[in-house]
C-alpha cells in the first residue's frame, strides 16, 4: 500500500495533469480567437493527452488502494502576444511537469516502493517526447517567422492532429 506522503503526491500530480488540461484549452481558446483553427486543435489534442494521463493516476491510486482527492484549479493564462508565446509558454509548463514526476520518482526511490516507480517510467518518457516536440515547434515557428505560407502550412497540420490512447 502506497503511504501518505507518497499518495498525496500522487494525488498532487493527478490534478497537475487536469490543471495542464486546462492549460491547453485556454491556449486553444486563444488560438480559435485568433482564427488558428489547427493550432486550436493542436491544444485541444494535447489537452485530451493531459487528461488521459490524469485518468492514468487515478486509476493507479485505486489500484494501490487509496483514494483520490480532488483540489480546485488555478486560472491559466489566457492571452498571449503570439503564437509563438502560447508555444514557449506550453514548453515551460511541460518542463515544469517533468520537475514535478522527478520529484514523484524520487520519493517513491526513497520510499522504496517499486511498483509507483515502474508506473512512473511511462510518464519519464512521456515527458522526453512532450519536451522535444514542444522544442522542435518552436524552434519551427522561429525560422518560418513571418512567412504566411509556412505558417498556414503548420496551421493546416496541427488540423490533422489526433489523440489515440497508447495500448495498455
């Protein structure tokens, strides 16, 4: 059984993720006002991602035998001078995610509880792969700069985009 320390992270980073969530739909929010219907739903994908991750934590609390616990939200930032801005704030976020697993990873190395650190690998390498693709986006939106064609380009393939949850 999962102690008290230990499940109240958990339990921290569970509503972590649904604050993420948030996060992305009001850059989505953002990005519809702006008449970016792609990006929009780049963040309403990546919101979808956040959730399942969420839901991922929850179901391993239960399974642990604990319960979870739900706190209140933050209110996210909601406007941005570019969409570029909305992307350096997205990766910022997501660094801030990785900081908070490693500090679920070492107490969990700590606590020597082995099944809370096999679960949270996935996470370690959900959080490389959600890193590099926010950096790879920006450094994407940097070099197209002004160019319209380019950027309605990314715009149309961030349409395109779509959340399948990973086989268990």
């Amino acid at each position: 059984m999962l102690n008290d320390q230990l499940t109240a992270a958990l339990n921290e980073q569970m509503n972590y993720e649904f604050y993420s969530a948030h996060v992305y739909m009001a850059i989505a929010g953002y990005c519809a006002a702006e008449s970016l219907d792609g990006f929009s739903n780049f963040f309403i994908v990546q919101a979808e991602e956040e959730r399942f991750h969420a839901m991922k934590i929850f179901k391993f609390i239960n399974d642990r035998g604990r319960q979870v616990e739900f706190a209140g939200m933050d209110t996210p930032k909601n406007e941005y001078s570019s969409i570029l801005d909305a992307f350096q704030h997205a990766f910022k976020h997501e660094q801030e995610v990785t900081r908070r697993i490693y500090h679920l990873s070492d107490l969990a190395l700590n606590e020597r509880e082995h099944a809370t650190m096999q679960f949270l690998k996935w996470f370690i390498d959900e959080q490389v792969e959600e890193e590099a693709m926010f950096d790879s986006i920006i450094n994407k939106l940097k070099r197209i700069d002004q160019d319209s064609n380019a950027f309605f380009m990314l715009d149309a393939e961030f349409a395109q985009r779509s959340f399948t949850p990973p086989a268990e």
